[in-house]
C-alpha cells in the first residue's frame, strides 16, 4: 500500500486538469498576443480561463494576473505596496511570525531597503489577534499581509474581521491563500480582501503557475520587465495550457468544495483522534479553525527526518511542515512561533489529506505511526533520560 499524505506540498493533477491542458497544447498553441486567427483563439482561451479564476474567489475578470506561483504573487503584492506606499511617507508593513517563507523573505529584503516591519505574534492556537492586528497599525503603515491559512499546521486565520479592519483604516490588505483557494469558500469582495495569491498545485492544478488578485484601483508595480502580457504588469508569454489547467483544476475544486470538506474533515478528525492516543504527543494548532485535511504532530523524543524516512518505508509520503524547508535540519518557525521548544519542534510530522483518500488508508496510518515512534523512542539516548527522568517531559 502506498499512501500519499503530502496535498499541503503538492497535489497529484486532477483528470479535469490533464484533460484541459493535454487538448491545449494540442490545438491552441497559438500566442494569445498574435493578432492572426491562431493567436485570437488563444486569447479567447485565456480571456475564459481568467473568468473561471475570478468567478472561483469572487473577483472581476479584470482583477487577476496570471503568475508562476503563489511565491511570485506574494513577491509582486507586497513589493507593489510597500513602493507605493512609500511615495506618500508609508514605511511600515504588518505581518505574522508564521507567514510562508516567500513572504517572510520579501519582507526581509523590504526591512533591508529601509521599511520597517512588524512581525505579530500568534497564540498557542496559531491564530493572530484582530486587535492586535488593529495595535500594529500605524499612520505610516502602507500593507497588511496575514496568509489565509497556515501551510504547516492548517490554522486558519480571521481574514474578513481583519480584511475589514485594514479597510477601515485604509491600508492595503493582502493575503497569502495558497493553502485556502480551493478548500475554503473565499469572496474578495465580499470579504474585502484587496489582494490576494493562489497557486494551482495546491488544489489539483499543475505546478508553475499561480495567480494574483488585485481589487482595482490598488497599483501594481512589475517586477518582470519586457512585453505587454497581463495588461503590461507581468512580462512574459503566458503559460496557456498550465493557466487552462489550473482553471478547470480550480472550477471543479470549488464546485465539489462543500462534499470535499466533508468527506475531508472527517478522515481528518479520524486521524487526529487515533494519532492522540500517542503518549506525550500534541496537535498543533487550533483543532476546529484549521484546515480541512490538516493534520500536525509533534511525538517527544524524536527527530522528524527519520519518522518521515521510515514511514516512507512503510508506503506513507508525509512531511515535516513546509515543503521549501524540507531539506533544513532547523526546527520550524512556526512550531517555534506557538511556543514550543526546539527539542520537541523537531519531533514533527504534518499529514495533509484529500479526498481520495479512504479510512482503510487512515487506519493504515493510524497503526503504523505508533510503531515508528515507538521504534525511534527505544534508540534514542534523550528518550531515555525522558523515562529515566533525567529530563522533564514537555507534553504530559
């Protein structure tokens, strides 16, 4: 049996997806920016593309700009308004201690360009405060970029109510919902969002492409210079059959949204329930407000990289937390940032479900994690000092 419980990562394609992209490269390999007949149906297929994606969040046709990803969305987004920003004397950007790291970086370089940037704390629960948005806000502040949903522990965050906030003190809001689009219901205008980022391989899309929404009347600044693609704010012949397939990726996950969540969070709650069973084991992150198919541990005593190496010999493919930081041996930020120690972060396993999966395959997981703790708790010397009582548990 081989299991793949790594949909936060990456999705595997949808057929929906395959199909749409396969009879594009066959048939509209024109380039939408010819004006010859070849080149106009391909416009027509990425005029209809574009609509799918707005009328998946909510947004007008003419509010999307079709990207490489999520990370070169979330770039462009706070890149535009903080330069906008600091042409009126705004040089202050709000942000989260648990955001992706291609926020995170941004804002690093921002902080290097002299922007000054407040990271907010998130509770044990791995939720921000509203009001302690509302506290960071300042006369100076030009953006606030809270992500929708955590990519490593699924907490969700209140997005309308600070959505809301930032539009009543007018300053601009983005969010990162790489994770959300395609799970969650998400109207940007409804919930006031001014910008937003998606990626297609998180809801059965292709990988390499994304998308940006823009609520007109928010300038958007490019950071690839050269033709006049995405109405002159994103360089670059568009990926037509990779944008096709994200589309139908996206409008058959929206159209199943409400009977996927159900059948996910229910092979998620049956997970959550057999894994706490675990001796000095912990969920992280808010139970309820997290994700439909998200599923994080940390097991005391043990080193994540083996846990994942051995259940992968057992035919399960789950991960540590996020996937661009697979390959550190640093303990995760966001594990850091909800207040555990190092010793017990690095003791984590993130299971991401969809709705493929079946409970013959969560029972699988359910039984064959417990042997893997157990097996690296017998062969670890800081277990041993655990029992010994050398050393004081953390989970009780």
């Amino acid at each position: 049996m081989y299991i793949y419980a790594d949909n936060a990562a990456t999705t595997k394609p949808s057929q929906t997806a395959i199909d749409a992209m396969v009879s594009c490269l066959k048939e509209v390999y024109g380039n939408p920016s010819s004006l010859h007949s070849a080149g106009q149906k391909a416009a027509e297929v990425l005029f209809q593309a574009r609509v799918d994606v707005a009328q998946a969040i909510g947004a007008d046709f003419n509010e999307i700009y079709f990207t490489s990803g999520g990370s070169e969305a979330d770039n462009q987004a706070i890149r535009s308004a903080a330069l906008t920003g600091a042409r009126r004397g705004k040089k202050h950007l709000v942000s989260t201690k648990i955001e992706h790291h291609a926020v995170l970086h941004t804002l690093d370089k921002l902080e290097n360009e002299g922007f000054e940037v407040t990271l907010l704390e998130v509770g044990p629960d791995g939720i921000v405060k509203v009001e302690d948005v509302e506290k960071a806000i300042r006369p100076d502040t030009a953006l606030v970029t809270i992500m929708y949903a955590n990519n490593e522990i699924g907490t969700i965050q209140p997005i309308t109510e600070i959505a809301a906030l930032c539009r009543e003190k007018k300053v601009v809001f983005h969010t990162d919902a790489v994770q959300a689009v395609g799970h969650l219901p998400i109207n940007v205008h409804d919930q006031q969002i001014d910008m937003l980022s998606l990626s297609g391989h998180k809801f059965h899309g292709p990988r390499g492409v994304g998308a940006l929404y823009v609520r007109k009347g928010i300038p958007l600044r490019n950071l690839i210079e050269g033709g006049a693609q995405e109405r002159g704010k994103r360089a670059g012949t568009e990926n037509l059959p990779a944008i096709v397939g994200m589309a139908a990726a996206l409008k058959e996950a929206v159209a199943n949204m409400e009977e996927n969540s159900k059948t996910v969070t229910a092979l998620r709650d049956r997970l959550i329930k057999g894994l706490s069973h675990i001796d000095h084991s912990r969920l992280n992150g808010d139970p309820v407000k997290r994700l439909p198919g998200n599923v994080n541990f940390v097991f005391e005593g043990i080193e994540g990289e083996s846990l994942l190496l051995l259940l992968d010999d057992k035919g399960i493919a789950a991960s540590s937390g996020s996937a661009c930081t697979s390959g550190s041996l640093d303990p995760s930020h966001v594990l850091l940032s909800i207040g555990l120690p190092h010793e017990v972060a690095h003791g984590s396993l993130r299971l991401s479900l969809d709705e493929s999966m079946t409970e013959e395959e969560i029972d699988y997981i359910v039984n064959a994690v417990p042997e893997v703790v157990a097996y690296l708790r017998d062969i670890s010397p800081v277990w041993e000092d655990l029992v010994k009582g050398d050393k004081d548990y953390v989970i009780q």
